[in-house]
C-alpha cells in the first residue's frame, strides 16, 4: 500500500495558517490538465535496480487510476523519463554528488537501456505523452520541451505523480507552479524512500506550491466531468 502519511492530517494544519482553507482549487477542467508520471521507470521501480525505490511499485495502481480517470475526461497523461544525457560532463556536479552510485546511474539511464524503459505495469496508451527530461525537473531550461508541449495543448493545470516524491517529484512541481500551472501533488501516488522524506515533501507542497488530492478525489472528480463527444 501507498506509505503511511496521514495527508488529511498535514492539510489540516496547513488550513490554520490558510483561514481555514485545506486546498486553493476547486474544480479541474479535463481538457486543460496534465497528469505528469515522473520517473516510473525500471532503474527507479525495479527491484535491485540502481536507484531502487519500492514504493514505487506500491503506487503504480494509483497512479495508473488517474491516468485512466484523466484519458477518459479528455486529458492529457505525459510520461516522463530522466535520460542521461548525451554529453556525460553536461551535468557535472551532478556526476560528482552520485559517488559510487555514478556509472551505475549513467549507464542505467541511457537511452533505449532496460533502465531507461517505463515500469511494464504502467498504464500506457498510444495517445498518451511521452517525454524525455535531462535534470531532475523537465521544467529547467533546455532539459526537456514539456513546456513547449504543454503550452501548444492550452494545458494550465499539472498533475503530479511518480518518483521520488522528494527529488524529482517535488522539483518538477515546484517548477511547475512557479511558471503559473496550477498544481496537484497526489500524497499516495508518489513515492520516496521513507514515509519521513515523503512527510517532509507533502507539508512544502501543500503550504505552498501544490494542491493536495487524493487519487480518489481526483477520479472522483473527473468522473462528474461531462466526457467531451
């Protein structure tokens, strides 16, 4: 099961410094709105893979929930996976930061490797996104064209899910509601290595970049939403 954080809990305190108010929005429209599955790849979900988180296997029916909710409605699900780039040196400090776990991540992460390729129990359809980022936020410039491709779409919302809940997850959202998308962090749809670390992540999203939902409150919404013909 999805970890153990009482997510009600941490948006009610984030409602006594809010006046009262557990999140900012109230209603998604389909058509305007992308789910972002960060990172579910095998280096990352796999187990014994170089930079294993288990939870990730744990939220990969959540996740796989609201896509499915989202393509029903209309929307947009963009799968994204990190890929090393081309020029090893284009990220040094990075490189550096890894240690040991660097040629294992390098490796790992390069393009077509089993490393690389999306968790096999994802929902993926053929309709659906795929993009290819070379930092830990595929909002930072040149390491992806997620931008370019939300913004040819009319896309003002993000939905944000995927691994690690405190890396790569956080960083996209918070890029992501700092170029003015509306954003939703899904507590039991990301994962981190540690129910602390995931904590730690939801009380910084919730207090200030990111509405938190729920993937039942998510497909619960979407459901009411009028499919488009």
């Amino acid at each position: 099961m999805p970890h153990a954080v009482d997510h009600a809990a941490i948006l009610d305190r984030i409602a006594q410094t809010r006046g009262g108010e557990r999140n900012v929005l109230q209603r998604i429209d389909p058509a305007r709105t992308a789910h972002l599955i960060v990172d579910m790849q095998n280096g990352f979900v796999e187990e014994g893979a170089p930079v294993e988180v288990p939870m990730a296997r744990e939220v990969t029916e959540e996740i796989n929930r609201i896509s499915a909710a989202l393509r029903d409605a209309g929307g947009t699900n963009v799968f994204i996976r990190y890929t090393t780039p081309a020029d090893e040196n284009e990220w040094s400090t990075f490189v550096t930061r890894l240690g040991p776990l660097a040629e294992a991540h390098i490796g790992g992460f390069r393009r077509g490797e089993h490393h690389w390729q999306l968790w096999p129990e994802l929902d993926v359809r053929d309709e659906d996104l795929l993009v290819e980022k070379r930092r830990f936020s595929p909002f930072v410039p040149g390491a992806s064209d997620l931008h370019e491709v939300l913004q040819a779409r009319g896309i003002d919302t993000v939905i944000v899910t995927g691994t690690m809940t405190n890396c790569c997850c956080e960083a996209t959202a918070r890029d992501a509601m700092q170029m003015n998308y509306r954003t939703i962090f899904v507590p039991d749809a990301n994962a981190a290595s540690t129910d602390a670390e995931h904590a730690a992540t939801l009380h910084t999203m919730g207090r200030i970049f990111a509405d938190l939902w729920s993937s039942e409150e998510i497909a619960a919404m979407l459901e009411r939403v009028e499919t488009p013909a």
